[in-house]
C-alpha cells in the first residue's frame, strides 16, 4: 500500500511556521480607538477541510487590547479499496493583544493562545483499526503580527499565515477606527439581498432600509424540500448584527463584512458566508 504522509506532517507543522516580525518594537502609548474582528480560517487538503472563527477586537486608546474568544471545530476523511484515514478535531482560541510602535509603523501583535479539546488521527486497514493518535493540550503557537495601518484602512484587513499543497492557517485583523464606526454605520452596509448555497441548503437575507429583514432558510436532501422564513426587524453595531422578533428573545450574532461578502451565524448553526447578489 503506498501512502503520502507530507500533506499530513506538513499540516501538523503548519501553525509552528507563523514568524513573527523581526524588529525591536516598544509598546504604543496612543493609538486611535477602534473596533473589528480577528479571523481564522484552517484548511486542510488532507483529510479535506476549511473551517473559520471569527473573534470580536477592541482596541483603546492606550493601547490595550480585548479580544472575544473563539472556537474551530474541523473534521475530514480519505478512503481507498483498502484504507481510511480520519482526523477531526475542537481548537479554542483565548487570544491576548497588544499595539506595538516601530519607527516608521505601528503594530497589533496577537498571540492566539491556542488550546486543542481533543484532535483524533485514526487509520484503518481493511476495516480495522491500524492507528489511532489522539491529542489534547495547548499548543505552542508564535504571535502574529498585523500592520495596524492595513487593519483600519483595507477593507480586507492586514492578513497573516502561511499556505502551501497540505492547507493554510490564514489570519485576518479587520479594525474600524472610532472616527469613522458612524459614518460606516450609516451608510448601512447590509441593504441587499444575500444568499448562501451549499449542496442541500439555500439561504437567503434580505435586508431593508427601513430596517426590517426576512431570513429564509431551504433545506432540500433530494427526496424533501423544507422553507423556513422569518421576518424581524434589525439593529447593528460595528462588530455584531441583533434580530429582534415580536414573542422571541432578540438573536445576536457576531458578523463581518469584506465586499460583498457577509459572514455571520444563524441560530446554532456555524458561521456561513453569504454573497451579496443584489
């Protein structure tokens, strides 16, 4: 039986393969007070895999950092005529922040505190189990470090990781400057039509200047078709959307916009990112 484990062992490497900026930095003593978020996306080519969490940042005037925090849950696996190979998977996230000065660029510096539930490697041969490896523990991850300028003037964020043929650890620090969360709130970035589509579910979001929205959610296996549509009314801050429904506690989600690319939560569901198509 042959067998490629370098999609696997480089995977496994590839959260010790964040560098961190190699300068002498001192802490900032004033920064422009702002709100966004940090995301992670993890993917895998061997099992398939790409999951993402998103965290709620807030960062003061004086530097000091508050970051929610956040949780990857990931599964996949491989099958030939004789073999499976299986690994799945719960990271959390309890990032701690700080802003950094350099000379000529000021820095947000996360270290991601990363801390694995529980990680199963299992393959079976001809129906047996041949291996099974299980890990449990924090791993020992490296800052990253955001350009804090890219963060609050790109609309996609400063962005970190690495990538290669076995999958990508991929970072993205997204920040709103204080001075300008209004104006960004009033121009109401979530007016449109959204839609999400996987291969058995539909889901459509259309939001209204009135500040109304209908969620309708299609879930066809191939053999039944079921709708579920609500109406609410909406509110939003720069970092969560609330849904309010007359007789229903209010639902609030974590979102993020980049484009025309919306990313939010939807009761217990995982986050799904929704494309805006009008």
């Amino acid at each position: 039986m042959d067998m490629n484990y370098k999609p696997l062992i480089k995977i496994i490497l590839l959260l010790c393969c964040i560098i961190e900026t190699a300068c002498t930095k001192e802490t900032a003593k004033t920064v422009e007070a702002s709100s966004g978020y940090l995301k992670v996306e993890f993917s895998c080519t061997y099992p398939v895999w790409s999951v993402q969490s998103v965290m709620n940042v807030d960062v003061n005037p004086d530097g000091n950092i508050q970051i929610g925090t956040g949780t990857l849950q990931y599964s996949g696996e491989v099958e030939t005529d004789e073999s499976k190979y299986t690994r799945s998977g719960i990271w959390q996230f309890f990032p701690v922040g700080v802003v950094e000065n350099d000379v000529n660029e000021t820095y947000v510096v996360i270290n991601p505190e990363i801390s694995v539930d529980y990680d199963i490697t299992r393959l079976y041969i001809n129906g047996a189990l041949f291996l099974e490896a299980p890990f449990s523990g924090a791993i020992d991850d490296s800052p990253v470090t955001f350009s804090y300028n890219e963060a609050t003037t790109n609309s996609g964020g400063s962005i970190e990781g690495v990538s290669d043929a076995g999958g990508s650890i991929i970072w993205t620090l997204r920040l709103i400057p204080s001075t300008t969360v209004c104006e960004w709130m009033a121009d109401n970035p979530f007016v449109g039509t959204w839609e999400y589509n996987d291969n058995q579910i539909t889901s459509t979001l259309v939001f209204s200047k009135d500040m109304k929205a209908i969620t309708t959610v299609v879930t066809d296996d191939g053999h039944t078709e079921i709708t579920d549509t609500n109406n609410y009314t909406y509110s939003y801050t720069a970092t969560t959307l609330t849904l309010t429904k007359t007789g229903e506690a209010d639902y609030i989600t974590d979102y993020y916009i980049n484009g025309i690319s919306l990313t939010l939560s939807l009761n217990w569901r995982v986050p799904w990112t929704y494309t805006k198509v009008n």
